[in-house]
C-alpha cells in the first residue's frame, strides 16, 4: 500500500470536499428555509465561476472578482426567488412542481452560459504556482487557498447563525416557519438573507472550483450529486451537517481511485447516499439549523 499516494488523495478529497461543503450550505439552508430542493444550484455555482471569469478577464485580480462574482450571483438568485420561486410559495405549489422548475431553471442557466461564453474548457488568469512540500508531499498551492477560503466561510457562517439576530431568526423560521411568524419574526427577511448566503457560498464554491479545474459550463451539473449526498449524510436542513457529509463525500471520491477508475468517483457519492438512506433515512445528524 502507498500511504504517500493515499495522503496525497486525502488532500485532494479535503481540496474537493471544501468546495462542495460550501456549495452545500446553501442547498441544505434552501430546502431548510424554503422546503425547495434546488436543481438549478449548481448550475448557480458554474454561474458564479464564470461571473469570476469575466471579471477577471476585465482586469480585476482574483480576490476582486471573486467579490463581485458574489454580489452578480446574489442578484441572480433575488431574480429567481421573485420571478419564480416567490410567486410558487404564493400559490402553494408542492414539492414536484419546484422540482420540474429548478430543472427547467438549470437548463435555462447552463445553456445561457453556453450562449454567452461558448462550450470550451476556459481558465482564469492567474500566475503559476509551485507546489508546496508539506510532510514529504507537494501540494498544489490552490488546493491549500481552496481548503484555508472553506475554513474561514464556515467560520463567518457559523457566527452569522449562532451570533447574529438573522442567524436565530433563520433558526427559528427552519424549525417552524408558521410559529416564528405568530412570534413577530419577518420572514421574508429571512427568506432574502437566505438567497444572499447561499448566493455568496455558492459563487464562492463554485470560483474555488475554477482555481483547481478549469471553468466549463457543466462544472456544477457534474456536482450535483455529490451535492445531494452530502446534504442527505449529514442531515436535510443542517448546514454544519453538511460540511461534514461534503468532506466525507470528497475525501471518499478521491480514496476511491485508488483501486477504481476516476469515471466512478460519482458513484461512490451515489453508494453513500443510498447506504444512508437504506440505515438512517434522516442522515447522521439532526436534520435542522
């Protein structure tokens, strides 16, 4: 066994599994929030990279336009919420009806995408980095940025829901939305707070993406399941949950190709998450914010 090689993919599960915890974030707080499983969340995340792209490729350095790839995509998903997901929660629509929506949404995204900047493989403008050497590994210096943005994004979340006045009203709302309106709580306030974090984690999810791979329009299609199992391992509607399902999910993708071929990797995702509903249908942890 080549522990060097299996070290190495650990990394690179971490490197992986940061970028689909934050974008999971966001998924889990809509379904939490909002009770809406989102199939256009990813192809929101290849927005917020190609956003990221073309701010880039205008003269911004990176930090720059990955900031304002966050503000484009939190006005992205207001347009959403009030051309289509407002007026559905007006009109009691159910679960099947948001489903074939965020569908229809997905493909309307990604093909857009195609129309704007064309179906080939693109990169941001960034300088070449020597890999470091870290405990008799060399580890790609983007995939230490990715994994050191992931710990300070959970870090602000985690005030954010455990400290701030938003954070306990999202709390209240996810536990009983019916209940915290009788208590005074505006929440359709929270419903837009809602869109802004999972706007900005999933432009951000999906720009680290970009600093590892290169920028292609079925970036974030090809995460959705990954996305989706990581959700229902730790738990629908628990966001610290599903950083812990998104690293588990990264880091058992990559272990995986050491005895199996790379196509696989969206397979195990698919294993685990039909091993998790089989024993524990409500996933590790407790399914709330």
């Amino acid at each position: 066994m080549d522990f060097t090689q299996i070290a190495q993919l650990i990394v690179n599960g971490l490197s992986v599994g940061s970028i689909i915890a934050l974008s999971s974030v966001g998924l889990t707080l809509t379904y939490g929030i909002l009770r809406l499983s989102n199939f256009a969340h990813g192809d929101f995340m290849t927005l917020g990279a190609y956003f990221t792209l073309l701010l880039n490729a205008a003269g911004l350095n990176i930090w720059l336009a990955m900031a304002g790839s966050a503000i484009a995509t939190v006005g992205a998903v207001f347009v959403s919420e009030k051309l289509l997901w407002s007026p559905m929660r007006a009109k009691r629509a159910n679960s099947t009806t948001l489903i074939i929506i965020s569908i229809g949404l997905a493909l309307f995204l990604r093909n857009g995408i195609i129309l704007i900047w064309g179906g080939g493989n693109q990169r941001y403008d960034l300088p070449v980095t020597r890999a470091i050497p870290m405990a008799g590994l060399l580890i790609p210096f983007y995939k230490l940025l990715v994994i050191g943005m992931a710990i300070a994004a959970i870090a602000a979340l985690h005030y954010l829901l455990q400290n701030t006045k938003i954070g306990k009203a999202m709390r209240a709302v996810a536990d009983d939305i019916d209940l915290a309106r009788v208590t005074g709580i505006n929440v359709e306030r929270v419903v837009l707070w809602t869109w802004v974090i999972t706007g900005v984690f999933t432009a951000l999810s999906g720009s680290m993406l970009g600093l590892i791979e290169v920028v292609r329009p079925n970036m974030g299609w090809f995460l959705i399941l990954p996305l989706f199992a990581a959700v229902i391992l730790g738990g629908i509607g628990n966001p610290y949950g599903a950083i812990a399902g998104a690293l588990t999910i990264g880091i058992a993708q990559e272990l995986s190709t050491y005895v199996l071929r790379p196509e696989y990797k969206q397979g195990v995702a698919l294993l685990i998450m039909v091993l998790v509903l089989l024993v524990r249908p409500q996933g590790l942890f407790k399914g709330t914010i």
